[in-house]
C-alpha cells in the first residue's frame, strides 16, 4: 500500500546523521564464539570484528534494551543496521524513544561498518562500502561488486556471533536489516539472497540503479527458482530525490507483488521533498513501528 507522506522537510526529521559513536552501548563479550571480535580503537563501545569470508574488519556497535541485564528470561528481536558510522548513534536514541513511547517492543541493535568508515574521507561511494552495498561491478567504482561476499558475511560470521553471545530470538522471523541508499540496494539485495535467515527488511531510497538496474534481473532469476519470498518489507523514497528514485523503487514493487508469493508483504511510502541524504529518518522511525 503506498502513501504519500505530506512532510514538513527538516522539521519532520527526528534523526541527523551523525558520527559513528556509542556511547550507552554495550559491547559483547570477548570469546564467546568465533571469530572472536577485539576492541579496536574508535567510538566507545566499538569493536572491531574480523571476517574471514570478506578478508577485511569491520567495526560493531551493539545497544541492548533497557532490561537486558535484569530480565534474564527475555529474548529479543535483532535489528541489524548498516552504515554504523552514520546511523548507530541516532538510531539506537530512536529505538529507545519509540520503546518508551510503546510504539516498538524492545529489540537488540547490532550496527556495523567498514573499518575504513572511521577514517577521514570515508564517504558514500568510499571503496569499502562499494565494495560491500553492490552485487556487480561497476568500473568507475573500482573494488565495487561483493555484495554477495558481504552477505556471507552476515550469514555465516555475524549473525551465529550475535546468536551466540546475546539472547536474542534466532529465527528469521526476529531479524531485521535496514540500509540507506547503497545500503537500501544491499537490503533489497538481501531480500533476495538471505531470505532463509533475515525476514524483515527495510530499505530507505534504495540506490536500484545501480549498473542499469541490475536488481531486476536479480529479481527475476529469483523468481525463476523459488515459489515463495518470506519477506515483510518496508520500502521508502521521496520526490526530493527525483522521479527515477520513485519509479525504480515502484517497477521492484509492482514486480514482486505480480508473483504472487504468499508470504510477501510490503507497504511502501513516498515522502514529499526531502532530499537524499535526510531521507534516512523517517523511514527509519516508521519502519521499526511498523515491523516490531
């Protein structure tokens, strides 16, 4: 169902994407389960974990509901956020917002990022995050295309470590992934490639013209070979960021909806005049109250 947003521009906006920090967050414990990430210097809190599948480190921020520690009979969802040196920090104050507000039920946010994000002229096209955010390669971005190799990532190193050291509900059903722009194209990616681990799924202005709109042909390959996409999606952009954004973000809608899978849900919102890089905020807020 899409809706179309009347917003007030910055006014509306409750997040600024700021500095990778983490301060009130909590790190996991050392050697619970392999790899076992190291502290690394950077943002209080952060660590720095090793992947072997995508032969680089990245830096973890974990922030646990406000009852972790003393209802040690809880479980909880997990909310994996990309791009951890933008979002982690605003995201984890509004989770605690909307869970004072009631309007989410308490969750476990793991943000990660590229080590090299902790550097100085780390922006959004910054080799590492091409490199990770992109299923093929794109010359003029070189090291670009290993989308699939961060995917292993998530599957096969952070996900079992997360599950491992906290108490969280190891099912695809209590997984989230969200992602801006690069990471929006990633998360749709993943839609497709990790829908036997991740069920819920938020990408904000998904960057889908990436490589002349390669995710199409992803879609359709997907479609070939399963019957079914268990996914519960929400999927926003805005006319701030120009008509090829909205129209990419509704031929991918109108095409998975035209296959009929049964346990496909997604609601879609289009914001009015809000520009790319601020368009993080709401859908981030709306999403998290929508999914949990």
């Amino acid at each position: 169902m899409r809706r179309l947003l009347q917003l007030a521009g910055a006014l509306f906006l409750t997040l600024v994407l700021i500095g990778c920090g983490a301060s009130g967050s909590q790190s996991p414990s050392a050697g619970t389960a392999s790899p076992s990430p190291t502290p690394a210097p950077g943002p209080a809190g952060g660590i720095a974990f090793l992947s072997r599948v995508v032969g680089d480190s990245f830096q973890l921020y974990v922030a646990l509901p406000e009852r972790y520690q003393t209802d040690s009979g809880s479980r909880y969802p997990v909310v994996y956020l990309l791009d951890a040196n933008w979002n982690f920090e605003p995201v984890r104050d509004l989770v605690r917002s909307l869970v004072s507000e009631g309007q989410m039920e308490p969750v476990i946010l793991v943000s990660v990022c590229p080590v090299q994000a902790l550097q100085g002229g780390y922006g959004g096209t910054a080799p590492a995050r091409c490199r990770d955010l992109t299923p093929t390669a794109v010359a003029t971005y070189p090291g670009s295309g290993r989308a699939e190799e961060f995917a292993g990532f998530l599957r096969s190193e952070l996900i079992p470590y997360v599950d491992a050291t906290y108490r969280t509900r190891p099912t695809a059903d209590g997984r989230c992934l969200m992602g801006h722009s690069l990471a929006g194209l990633f998360t749709w990616y993943a839609a497709l490639r990790l829908d036997d681990v991740i069920h819920n799924f938020v990408p904000a202005s998904a960057s889908l013209l990436w490589d002349d709109h390669v995710m199409l042909e992803y879609e359709v390959a997907y479609a070939r070979e399963h019957t079914d996409l268990p996914a519960r999606v929400y999927s926003t952009v805005s006319t701030g960021e120009g008509p090829d954004m909205v129209n990419d973000r509704d031929e991918g809608v109108d095409r998975l909806m035209s296959r009929g899978y049964a346990g496909l849900r997604i609601q879609t919102a289009t914001y009015v005049g809000i520009e790319h890089d601020q368009s993080s905020g709401p859908v981030f807020r709306e999403g998290l109250a929508e999914l949990f």
